[in-house]
C-alpha cells in the first residue's frame, strides 16, 4: 500500500510537471500521453481497492468465527462428557455392594446417559474399573474392601470442523473408598 501510494505521488508530480512544461495550446507529445494513459489506469485500479480489502476481510472473519464455534463446541462436548463421568463414578461408588439386585455398572450408565443427554450415547465408550482391573456385567457387583478405587473412564469422538480434523476425548475419574466410619 505505501508503495502504490509513493508511486502515485511520483506520477501526479510527473503529470504536473509536464503540464507546466507544456506549452499552451499544445498536447506535451508522445512523453505526455504516455504518462496520462498511466495515471489513468493507476487511478482507476484504485477505486476497486476497497472493495478487495473488503472482501478479503469478510473470508478471514468467517474463518475465524468458525473456529470459534467448533472449538466452542468442542469445549461444551468436553464439559458434558466430563459430567457423565462424573455421574457414573459417583453411582459406581454410591451402589456398590448394594444387595437386591443393583448392578453400579448398569445404574452409572443409566445416569452417564441423563447427564450427558446432549450427546449422541451409541458413540460413547465406557469403561468401569475396580481397583485399577476393568469390570461389567456380574463382576459389577462386588463388595469393595477399605482404601480401594472405583473409576470410570468415558471416550467420544469431537470434530473441531474442517481444518482441524476429529479427534477422540478420553476423560476419567477415579474415587477411593476410605475406611469404614462406626
């Protein structure tokens, strides 16, 4: 931009010298003409200047607001998984070895699928752990002994949209079981 303006000074002062060299009544000559053609066309690519810088504008403002928006949604995908962890570590701990029937497993992932109800429940993966060893099913059911953990552990795949790919979250959490309080 500072060069084209330089360049445009330098023509106008050009254009004027030769205005004042030319006699009255007289063209300038070939030098003259070829130095108007110039201005001219110098001018005229001047007045769609804005309209460029505009447009170029508007496609970097776009780009960004979309990143925003996909990394918004990643962050809010993030926070609902997280409260589904949660949840289910919070059942596992609360259910555990519960008698009449209770499975923690299956009552952490009814709760997982309440908390995190916007998202799609068939693409999360869920894992429960016992003292660090994966469990399901009837392995669910034990009885925990003093100072051992329950975790959970939760994927689901984010897009971060276009230009940034997918990408699988991971999130856990761990709760220990402390003694026995009489």
């Amino acid at each position: 931009m500072k060069m084209l303006n330089e360049m445009h000074g330098r023509m106008v002062a050009f254009m004027s010298r030769l205005n004042r060299e030319t006699p009255a009544g007289r063209t300038g000559g070939k030098a003259w003409c070829a130095a108007r053609r110039v201005c001219v066309r110098f001018h005229r690519d001047e007045q769609g200047q804005a309209m460029i810088e505009t447009a170029m504008t508007i496609i970097i403002l776009t780009f960004m607001m979309a990143c925003i928006a996909s990394f918004g949604i990643a962050i809010y995908q993030r926070t609902l998984l997280a409260q589904a962890v949660q949840a289910g570590v919070s059942d596992m701990q609360q259910y555990q070895g519960v008698s009449g029937g209770t499975n923690p497993c299956t009552q952490a992932t009814t709760d997982m699928q309440v908390a995190a109800s916007q998202l799609n429940f068939s693409l999360m993966g869920i894992a429960f752990y016992e003292n660090g060893v994966q469990v399901s099913g009837a392995a669910c059911v034990s009885n925990l002994a003093p100072n051992s953990t329950v975790g959970v552990t939760a994927t689901y795949p984010i897009s971060l949209g276009y230009f940034f790919g997918s990408t699988t979250l991971t999130l856990s959490s761990t709760y220990s079981v402390g003694p026995v309080q009489n």
